[in-house]
C-alpha cells in the first residue's frame, strides 16, 4: 500500500501550558533578582553553585546500625567548601540514614553558613535519592519500588506514593530529590531493573509523569514538595552487556521510541531537574554529547531546568571513557555539552579546571551565566531565599498511618499471581513450611536504596517491619508456621533439616530471593537464580503443595524448577509490608490483581520484550520457537476469571486530528469481586518502518463484582498511533491498525 508520511512537531506531543499574567510577574520579579546576583559575583562564585559535594566529604563521623548518631559534620571541610569554595550544591546520606531529627541538625548547620556566612548569602541546594519513599530518613515510610509499582498499573496510587514521599523527604529539610527512574526496562540483566517502570514505554511514560507530579506539586516552594529529577537522560537502561555504566548501541529510531517518550512526559509535567546517564551511548559517553544535552532536551525539547551530572562522571569522561586526555579537557567537553551541575562529588578538581577555563577564554562566562542563572532559579522557586531552615514542626508528618496504609496497599496491589494450580488461597488451618533465603530478610522484600545504598544491612531496618517469616507467624499462628532457612545468600543449603521440616506440614511456601543490589555491585553474567536456590525447590518436589515466592531485583531464571511448583508468586520488592501483603494473598485475604511490567524470560539467550518485531519470531522449520517466555507481560492470575466481549470500535475511517474511542465489555465470571486491568494493544498492519507485533497504547484497572460486567471506555489521540518514522519524526501513516485487548480483536483505519 503507498503512503503518504505526515510528520508530528515533537511540540505537539510535549504540549507547554502556558504560565497565568500574575505568575509571569511574579517570575520576571526572580529573573531580574538573578540577574542583579549574577553582576555581583565573582566567577568563583558562580563556578562554586555548579559545583556538588557529597555528604561524605564534608564529615567526620559515620552513622553504623550500631551507632546511628555517629555521624557528624567536619567543621572545617564544611567552611572551606561553603565559605571559601561557595560551593551550590551538596546531596547524599553519610553511610546510612538519619533520623529526621539528626537531619535538621546537619541541613541548619549548612544553610547557617551558606545564608550567613558568605557574601551572596545564597541557601545551599540538598539533594537525595529517595527512590522509594524517603529510604534515607529512618522514619520515613517506604514503598514497593517503581517495578512493584507498574505492576500495580494504578497510576492515582503512583502519584500518591511519591507525594508522600515529596513530603517525608522536604520535612526532613531536603527540597530536592533525584527520582524518578524514567529509563524503561529493556535489558532484564541490568543491575537497576526493578527501579524502573518495566519493559513498556506507555506504563513508563504514564506513570513516570505521575510520579512527578506526585513529588513536585503544584507549588514548588510548598513544604509538602520537593523538586523531582528525571534520570538518567538517555538510553542508561539497555547496556549491551547488561552491566551497569556500560556502553548502548540503540540506532536513533529505537532510542526515541522506546526512552525518550517518559522524559517528554516528564518534562511537559515541568520536572525541574534531569539527572545525565553515565554510560556512553553509540560509541559517546552522554555527558559529553552537546547533541543530547542540548539540542534535545533544551531544543527540541524545551527543557528550562537544571542538567545534573551523575557521580563522578566529568572526571570518567578522562578516566573511563577516555574521551578526554585529562580532567580539564573533561570539564569542558561537559560544560559545552550542557551539564548544569556538577556532582563532582569529593574534591574540587571540577571547579578548579572551570575557573581556569573561563579565564582562558576557552569556556564564555555567558554560558556560565545561564547555568546559574538555572541553579539559581530552582532555588528561589524551591523557596529556599526565603526559608532556607528545615522546620521542625514538620517531623511528625514523616511515617504516619495514613502513609503506612496506603504503602500496604500498594504492596497488595503490586504482587503478580504467575501461577495457580488450584493450591491457593490457602485454607486458615494449613501447616505452613516456609523456606529460602527471602524467609526472613528485610532486605530480601525492600532491596536497594533502603537505610543504606546497596539495603543489605538487616540492622539498619526499624525493628517494628516484620519480614515473611514474621508475618505469617504473626497471622497465621506460630504453631502453624514451620520454618527452616533452605538454602542462603552465601551459597550454603541445609536441605536435610528443610526436607525433615516438609514432612510435618501441609503446604511449602519457598520464598527464593535474590540478594539486593543497585548500579556495579549489581552486575551479574548469569540470569539464572544461584543453583542452590534451585536445589531447593528441586528436593522440596516431594509431591506436596509447593508454592514459589520470587523476590527478586531482575526477572532471574526459573524454568528448570517452575514446572515444579504449583503456585508462583512474583513479588519483586514490596518494601515494609511485603510479608503481610504475601500472606494475604497466599490466604486470600485479598484478590490478587498485579500485572507484569515485563516479559518474564524461559531461555538465558532469549530475552526479547514483548513489543519485538514480526521477523525477530520468523517460523521456519527449524525454529518456531523465537517468541516463547515464560510468562508474558501483562500476565497476571486473580482468584476470579474475566472475560471479554463486545469490542467497539470507531466504524469510520479516522482522521490524524481525531480521537480514538472504543469500548469493550468485562464480565467477572467467577464467585468474588476482582480487579482486571483491561491492556488495550494495537499493532499498524503495515509501516514503513518495519512496525513491532504490538504495543500498548492504553490501560486501565477496573473492579467488578462477581457476576457483573463493566463497559470499559478509552478514548485516545490518533497521533499516539505514531511511531518514529524513516526520518525520526513521530508520525502516523495512512492504513489499517489491529487492536487488540483480551480475546477480543478489530480494526480502525487511518486515513
Ligand atoms: C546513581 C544516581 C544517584 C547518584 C546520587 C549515582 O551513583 O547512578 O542514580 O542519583 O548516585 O546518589
């Protein structure tokens, strides 16, 4: 069929809202503040706003599970760096978190030197990860991490989570944080796949932008928000090697399809901050490609806020990547590239070079002046001239029972029910073994980013989380509950004792786990689970009842021993009400009513994402077999059945303005109420770009009744039909598009 091809403005798709006549005043009154600033400082001072320390290198003493109060600010490190250095920005956690009260005491001590001790009188800019609620602030409530979260696909509840997070983070005195995670999770091997939204670029744009809007608000300078930073800009997520900081090779087309969307989205909902990707993205490291940094996200894009660099990658584009002969060399390629700040963040290599830079004519101090004048506008709009000081009346709003309720029930909402062989629910009187490393592990249900980096330390949880074991002790009765620990994180099994505990009870639930981890110490060259975990199961097989329970940072190999068990449960990292969560959805206290995010791989080699290519499964008589994972994206068991009818779609040829409306019947035909989440898929028969077998373009979760049936309707722009087209514009082209939602199939056409 010929085509005409018709090309989509990328500002059609972003879509700017434009700023009310008091709110323009109100910022030309911060742009003229800026500018009278920027006459007054010296270069040096400038230069030390693009400049972030870490936390660590301004302290002495070091908070440890044993002695949380240890840490302390180094005086000296602290003056010199604020005072004699006006240094902007300062972010991290030292070692392991702080209460609240503890970080009062060190944002005071900063802003008292940074708002009274220097010339400018310009309050410092702190900045922290909270990835999964507030995870370095001891009383925070956490959360399911973003994995967990898209299999919920409840974008309401996303927006809620991280508003809560915005919160507990800005009570604690912190105005900045750095998430959320928009890369889109297409390598399952990467260290940092489950703090993304998964595989598909729809869940991770429409979530994603939920999340900002939850972190930032409607008024920056509230103290219920903080200013959110969408990271890492672009393409950190699908490494070739599948380990972290390393290097991506994704043709144009594929980078802009799969992870540009989220950041436009990001963007279009104003996040104030991008956080740069520290890999290098066809052959160049992003912290250098002005291509990026610039003509994307501040062209096309029209980005206005602050480019932060990630850690210590200015100086890798020298040491690392070699792009660069030496550090100087380094600072520039990234200051012409667009970064904004520089997260250096231990020494002041970075600031040093710069100074010289500029002197020598070699950086314009033009371009340094908009940096600033960024940096400096995200701080008045954080509202930090004005208040600078944590107060101390918004401790008590850190980690309430409205916080920890809604985090249950996104832990509920995010466990996938992969498998059901009529075992579960579980009756209330069964004898219960429980197994495997994930028993009784904190660490095991929150993963990383949890009171420490990497969330290892079991002695840095708050003592009042109840892990697996725990929860069903608690609910279930001890004298019902067996337990034996299987086989653990070092390696080391003890089957016989598990196999002598199976004897005495009804069911087996084995709770495998990997052990948590984020960025390098993530790294593995085997998908597989460690083969003594699959040992385990292998020896439990014994015929009885045998339930998997997978927390897990990455979709890790279980074909051999899937087969094996008659119930299987993916839950990821539901954070502190993890254990409870299982229970009840094991007991049925609950209808499961997860998701997958992503495609759940069979094969260590196969590990292509849902949305693959027609040619990527090409039939032949020697394979048949190029789309075959074990369980697919969207997959997800309830303890009621629905199904689908009466698909209605639009009759008449559409044309590239109007809208997409169809509707579609759900009946919930078994015996309890249950939650459906109806994917609406759509494939374009034929395009000029080899189109993929299909893609979701919208989704929705809906409770029905047993017995009942629902009218589910979408509605949607033709343009999100579009795809990248021969010239890398989004387009859509004239044709047929196949749509696809449950059993149910139809066609539209565009003209
Ligand atoms: C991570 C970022 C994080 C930063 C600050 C880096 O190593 O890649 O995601 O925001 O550290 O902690």
């Amino acid at each position: 069929m010929m085509r005409s091809l018709r090309p989509f403005s990328l500002a059609l798709t972003v879509g700017f809202a434009l700023a009310l006549p008091h709110e323009l005043k109100a910022q030309d009154a911060v742009d003229d503040a800026i500018s009278l600033m920027l006459i007054e400082m010296s270069l040096e001072e400038k230069v030390g706003q693009m400049t972030q320390l870490t936390l660590g290198a301004l302290s002495s003493g070091e908070a440890t599970s044993e002695n949380p109060e240890a840490h302390q600010l180094d005086a000296d490190k602290l003056r010199h760096a604020i005072v004699d250095r006006h240094v902007g920005s300062i972010i991290n956690v030292h070692n392991m978190a702080f209460s609240g009260e503890h970080w009062h005491k060190v944002i005071t001590a900063i802003q008292d030197l940074a708002t009274k001790e220097t010339k400018q009188k310009i309050p410092i800019l702190y900045g922290i990860d909270s990835i999964h609620g507030a995870n370095y602030i001891r009383e925070a409530t956490l959360f399911p991490q973003n994995l967990n979260l898209a299999a919920t696909r409840n974008p309401d509840l996303v927006e809620q989570c991280h508003a809560v997070c915005a919160r507990e983070t800005r009570a604690a005195g912190i105005p900045w944080n750095f998430g959320p995670v928009l890369d889109v999770g297409r390598q399952p091997l990467w260290s940092r796949f489950f703090e993304t939204y998964g595989e598909d670029v729809h869940i991770a744009t429409v979530l994603g932008a939920a999340a900002v809007r939850g972190l930032q608000g409607s008024d920056l300078s509230s103290t219920q928000q903080v200013a959110a930073t969408a990271k890492h800009f672009l393409g950190y997520s699908n490494p070739i090697s599948g380990r972290d900081r390393t290097q991506a090779l994704l043709p144009e087309r594929y980078l802009r399809e799969h992870f540009l969307p989220p950041f436009m989205a990001a963007v279009k909902e104003n996040v104030r901050a991008v956080m740069v990707n520290s890999g290098e993205v066809n052959g160049l490291p992003v912290h250098a490609n002005h291509n990026i940094l610039t003509k994307l996200l501040r062209g096309q894009m029209k980005f206005k806020g602050v480019v932060v660099t990630d850690w210590e990658d200015v100086k890798k584009l020298h040491s690392l990547h070699r792009v660069a002969p030496n550090l100087k060399e380094a600072t520039r390629l990234a200051v012409e590239a667009g970064i904004d700040l520089c997260m250096a963040p231990n020494d002041f290599q970075f600031t040093d070079h710069l100074i010289e830079l500029v002197n020598e004519g070699l950086i314009l101090e033009e371009l340094i002046d908009q940096t600033v004048t960024r940096i400096l506008r995200l701080k008045f709009d954080l509202g930090l001239f004005a208040k600078p000081y944590p107060d101390s009346g918004l401790l008590k709003e850190i980690g309430n029972e409205q916080a920890a309720a809604l985090s249950r029930q996104a832990a509920r909402q995010s466990l996938v029910l992969l498998k059901n062989e009529n075992v579960l629910p579980l009756a209330k009187d069964t004898k219960i073994l429980l197994t495997g490393p994930g028993c009784n592990s904190l660490a095991a249900l929150h993963g990383a980013w949890s009171y420490t980096w990497q969330g290892t330390d079991e002695a840095a949880y708050p003592k009042k989380l109840h892990t697996v074991l725990e929860a069903f002790n608690e609910a279930h009765g001890r004298d019902k509950v067996l337990w034996a620990r299987g086989a653990q994180w070092d390696g080391s099994t003890d089957f016989d004792y598990a196999l002598k505990k199976a004897q005495d009870a009804d069911v087996i639930v084995c709770v495998l786990a990997e052990e948590p981890s984020t960025e390098t110490p993530g790294n593995i060259s085997d998908l597989t689970l460690p083969s003594n975990q699959l040992r385990l199961v292998r020896k439990l097989a014994m015929g009885k009842p045998l339930i998997l329970v997978l927390l897990e940072n990455r979709p890790r190999l279980i074909t051999e021993i899937a087969g094996h068990c008659h119930g299987i449960v993916y839950a990821g990292h539901p954070g502190p009400h993890g254990g409870s969560a299982i229970y009840d959805l094991l007991t049925g206290e609950f209808n499961p009513s997860g998701k997958l995010p992503f495609t759940y791989p069979r094969d260590p080699n196969l590990l292509l994402p849902y949305d693959h290519k027609f040619s990527d499964t090409a039939d032949s008589a020697h394979d048949d077999k190029g789309f075959n994972p074990l369980y697919e994206f969207g997959h997800g068991l309830s303890y009621t059945t629905f199904t689908y009818g009466n698909l209605s779609l639009p009759p008449d040829p559409l044309i590239q303005l109007d809208s997409v409306r169809l509707s579609v019947k759900v009946s919930n035909t078994g015996t309890r109420q249950g939650t459906e989440t109806v994917h609406v898929f759509v494939r374009d028969l034929f395009a000029s770009v080899a189109p993929p077998v299909k893609r979701l373009r919208a989704f929705r979760r809906v409770t029905i009744e047993a017995g009942a049936t629902e009218t589910v309707i979408f509605e949607f722009p033709v343009i999100d039909l579009a795809f990248f087209g021969p010239r890398n514009y989004p387009i859509v082209e004239p044709g047929e598009f196949e749509v696809m939602i449950g059993d149910q199939k139809g066609t539209i056409v565009v003209e």
